[in-house]
DNA sequence: GTTTAATTCAAACGTTTGTTTAGTTTTGTG
DNA sequence: CACAAAACTAAACAAACGTTTGAATTAAAC
C-alpha cells in the first residue's frame, strides 16, 4: 500500500470535506481532485465513512500541549498567551480539517461524533487546567471556565466557518487562502490575548 | 396554496437542516417527518434549494434591532446588555436555524453564500455601531471592533454548534431540547455580559 | 524467469437522490 | 349542481451516489 498516494487522497478529502462538507462531497469528487481511480478510495480506506476516520485518526494528535502545561517555570500569563500562539497557529495551518471538526455534530455515524468530541474533551480540558492553575494562584479571575473556553475556541472557529464573511468583511480575494491566513492570524492574537487579559486579570476595584 | 401546510414543511426542514445539513437532508426525509406526500416539495417550493431560500427569506427579518441603536436615552453599557439578552434568546430560541447559517460556507450555491453573507453583514453593523459610538462618547476602550463582535457571535455559535460536546461537559442528555436551551442561555447571557464589560471598559491605570 | 501478491482500472452494481408526470381528490365560485 | 382551479397522490424518471467486480497491470519474492 503506497502511503504517498493514500496520504494524498487523505489531503484532498480533507481539503473537501473542509469545504464542502462531508454530505456534500462525493467520493468521485475525490477520486478526480486526487487524480486517482475511483475505487482506489475503497481499495485503500474501505469506505467514504472510514476515509473520514482515517482522516480524523491522523490528525488525532490534534492535542499535544501537555508539556506547556507541566512546565512549573511559566506564569499562567506566559501559559495563556502561548496557549493563544499555539492554538491559533495550528487551527490556522489546518483551516479545512478544523471546519470537519466543527461539522461533527452533523455526522450521522454516532462513532464519528463521539470521536470528534473527545478530541474537544481533551483540548478543553488542557484549557481548563491552565485557567484552574491562575485562579488557584489567584492571579486570574474566578471566571466560568467552560464559557471563557468557549469564548476562546469560538472566537477561532469564526473566523474559520465564516470565512467568506470575513472575507467580504476585510476585502480579501475569497481564493486567496495566504492572505486570509496571514491577515486572520495576526488579528486574532492580538485580539484574544487582550480579550482573555481583560477577562481573567483582577482589577484593583476588586482587591479591596 | 395552504400556508399552514408551507409553514409545517419549512419547519420540518428548518429542523432537518440544523441538525443533519442541508446535504445530509433529503427532501424524503422532509415529506416523511412532515407527513405530506413527496411532490408537495417541489409543488410549494420548486425544489430542495429554493426550500432553503424561501427558509431564508422567512427568517430574513433576522436583524431588528435598529430601534434599539436610535434610542439616544440608553447608555453604551446598556445597550451592550440588551444586545446579549436580545441575541441570545433570539439565537437560542432559533437553533437550528443558527446552525443553518453557520453552515452557509459550505453552500455549493452562491446565491445562498452571499444571501447569508449579507445577514451577517447586517447584523455585524448593529453591533458594530454600537461599540462605535461608545467608543466615541469615550466610555469603551479602543479594541478591534470585527474580532470583539467575532467573539461575541463566535461564543454563541460555539453553543449552538458544539451541542454535543457542551452537552457532555454539562452532563445534559442530548434529546432534552429544553434543558440545554435553558442552562446555556443563563450562562451565556453572564458570562458575555463579563467577558465584554471586561473587554470594553476603560481601566483605571489607563486613564493617566 | 516464473510465480505470487499487490495495485490499478473501466465497467457495472444496486440504492438513493431530486424532480416530474399523469391522474385523482378536494375546494371554491357562479 | 356544474365546473374550473387548486391541492394532493402514487408512480416513475434520469442522474448521482457509494461500492463491488473481474480483468489487466505492476511489483516483489524466490
């Protein structure tokens, strides 16, 4: 089995997928993207539904942080705004395959959408071991975590979802998938690291 | 032409779509769970995706709250309140339609991207002004207004698009459409009342 | 060089898709 | 009641779908 041509065609279902949507994507759609035989997607994955798992099975070290966050040696500060830096670079690089994660909700196979929620399981709770850690420390806030996670992936997933809004938005060739990524990127962490400052840090009006 | 019947076919549909998407739905889907016969489809609609587009068009008075922006006796602040509360329950009370929107990306047709696109815009403007003239009257900070309303809509697309996920992380059984509806709107309404009063308010030691 | 296994292919499979047809029933009007 | 328009239906349509087949080609092993 020649893994070039099989990661090949797991990069274009990806980039499909992430477009068009699993539903809205046929598999001959691939097989011609990919410019390979029709039935080389199930001689290789087996079926359309097992090519969306393989895809997700690569890209299931979609959480690797773990030793941002056992590093005794930064402030949970320095923590976030790696956290932002990270985070933002990688959904960036990975536009389409993050758009699949958000689509999961949809999926019909049960298999899929628990999949899919555990690797947010996993990401979220990365998260929420950062923000616990600030607050044990009492340098953060006493925030709702799972609203201030949300707030934070969900400023991203717009970005990523809405794209032809924020196209139009900031006159962007809507083809132009650098400048898109470039632009978006930088705005984005600027703006969630003064975001998530203001939320988290305590202000003198409340030391009192 | 029984308007009743239309309104129950594009409420089944409205459904449907939100949950499966538009591909993932087949107009046999919608005769069946609406319990008309096949044909009544395209005999009200024409097809499958004028269906859509006349659920559009239904929704299309998405954006009203103008007359909220003219009212000169509400402060900045208060208009940020009224805007969450008005936009959650709106969106809240609308999920599967929210769901559709956000979905909009993928639309092969580029009439329906650019209808939803332009929802978008005009929603963004409300907001947009009102941040502005706050801005103006020197009372919110000068923060990037797009990523500020794209966390804003960003957090509330998150809980209606990751219903799953947030489900499982509040223990709410996924069938109980009333129960998630109620614990997130609560927590969505507090926690993007603080995350933006923390975000747009002037602080002390920027004042000098 | 021969044999065996892995790969590739065009063609066809049976379903499901969105849509249309042609005929029936219901409704509204004079 | 008569009759035309509207509403509805079962059946069929062609196209697209995911998948399989069986033969042809290439690669690997001995």
């Amino acid at each position: 089995m020649s893994a070039d041509k099989r990661d090949h065609i797991l990069m274009v279902a990806e980039k499909l997928f992430g477009e068009k949507g699993f539903d809205g994507t046929s598999v001959r759609d691939i097989a011609q993207q990919a410019q390979v035989n029709l039935a080389m997607i199930s001689y290789y994955f087996g079926s359309k539904e097992k090519l969306l798992e393989s895809l997700l099975e690569m890209r299931a070290n979609y959480t690797i942080l773990e030793a941002l966050n056992k590093d005794e040696t930064l402030s949970p500060w320095q923590k976030v705004d790696r956290v932002i830096e990270f985070y933002v670079d990688k959904i960036m690089r990975n536009l389409c395959f993050h758009n699949i994660m958000q689509q999961g909700n949809q999926a019909q196979s049960e298999e899929i959408r628990e999949y899919i929620t555990n690797i947010k399981l996993k990401n979220f709770e990365q998260l929420k071991e950062i923000i616990l850690d600030g607050q044990k420390k009492q340098i953060f806030r006493n925030v709702d975590i799972e609203m201030t996670v949300g707030s934070f992936m969900g400023t991203i997933s717009q970005i990523t979802l809405a794209r032809h809004f924020y196209s139009k938005l900031f006159a962007i060739d809507i083809n132009d998938d650098a400048a898109y990524i470039e632009t978006m990127t930088g705005k984005l962490k600027k703006h969630l690291k003064q975001l998530l400052h203001a939320h988290l840090v305590i202000r003198n009006e409340e030391l009192n």
